[in-house]
C-alpha cells in the first residue's frame, strides 16, 4: 500500500521485488504532486528491489525538479544500499 499524506508518501507492507512494479505504478503520480518525504515506517520486509525503487522516484522527482528524501529506512535497505555503491543516494531524513 502506498498514500500520500500532505508532503510525506507512506509505504506500507513489503517491498519487495514481487511488490515493486505496483508500487512504481502507484508511486508515480504522487511523486508528480511534488517534494515529498517517502517514509518506511510501516514496512514489513525490503530486498535488494526497495533500494531500484528509491532510485527510480528520485529519477522521477528530479525529472519534474522536485524534491524527495526518505525517512525510517529499515537496517537492511541502509545495507543493501552501501552495497551496491548508492548510499549518499537515499540517505534518510532525520525524521
């Protein structure tokens, strides 16, 4: 599940490789309403497929030259991200 809530866009469930596609899909016209924080708070579970999908809505974002950060990145998705190279990428917010 995925909603945007003012300027934060929440996650909800897996995101997952199974999940991902959807999510781009839905994802894409609230990252068109503007800046946003992506927050992953209620995230049950992330694979390598949750860190593409953060890169693909910055991709987007900064194609409509918006702003998008991210907040309460689960343990693993930070080291699946220092990985393969692109943690200056979606480092997260202090919220």
């Amino acid at each position: 599940m995925i909603r945007r809530v003012a300027d934060r866009i929440e996650l909800q469930g897996p995101v997952t490789l199974d999940t991902a596609p959807e999510l781009v899909t839905m994802g894409e016209p609230l990252i068109r309403q503007g800046s946003a924080v992506i927050d992953f708070a209620n995230v049950s579970e992330v694979d390598s497929a949750a860190v593409a999908l953060a890169l693909e809505w910055l991709r987007q974002s900064e194609s409509l030259g918006n702003s998008l950060t991210f907040a309460n990145l689960p343990d693993s998705m930070k080291n699946l991200a220092a990985l393969y190279g692109v943690a200056g990428f979606i480092s997260p917010t202090s919220s």
